[in-house]
C-alpha cells in the first residue's frame, strides 16, 4: 500500500502502520524518474511548492528533493 499526502501528522501515522508515504516532492521526483518530467520543469516544480503555495515545506525539503533529482540525472 502507498499513501500520497503532505499532512505530516498522517504521514507520521501512516509510518507507524508500515504505510510507505510519499510526499509532493516525492511525486515530483518518481515523475523524473520515470521520464515523465525532464530535470528543468521538475527542479521548477519543486520550488514552486516552497515559493507559489501555500504549503509548509521546508527549505531542507526542497533542497533535499532537487539533489535527489540531480542524483537520478546522473
């Protein structure tokens, strides 16, 4: 079982259960890696959550994303 949310108290739950728990930012980067998204517009959409939402995502967060996806480009 997989569940996609970002609301951090129902992630931590989910873990609890064994649930593996994606993100936004998770979503983003297994859309990269499947082809789906090249690097510039996934790179883009990952800051787009920190800076045109208004969801609560950390820097830390963003930047672990983007070097996740550098990391795949390679």
């Amino acid at each position: 079982m997989v569940f996609l949310t970002d609301d951090l108290e129902a992630r931590e739950q989910a873990k609890e259960l064994g649930v593996e728990v994606h993100g936004s930012v998770g979503v983003i980067v297994a859309g990269f890696s499947e082809d789906e998204v090249d690097l510039e517009k996934a790179t883009s959409k990952i800051r787009a959550l920190s800076d045109e939402t208004d969801m609560f995502i950390s820097d830390a967060v963003v930047d672990q994303g983007i070097r996740m996806l550098e990391e795949l480009a390679e």
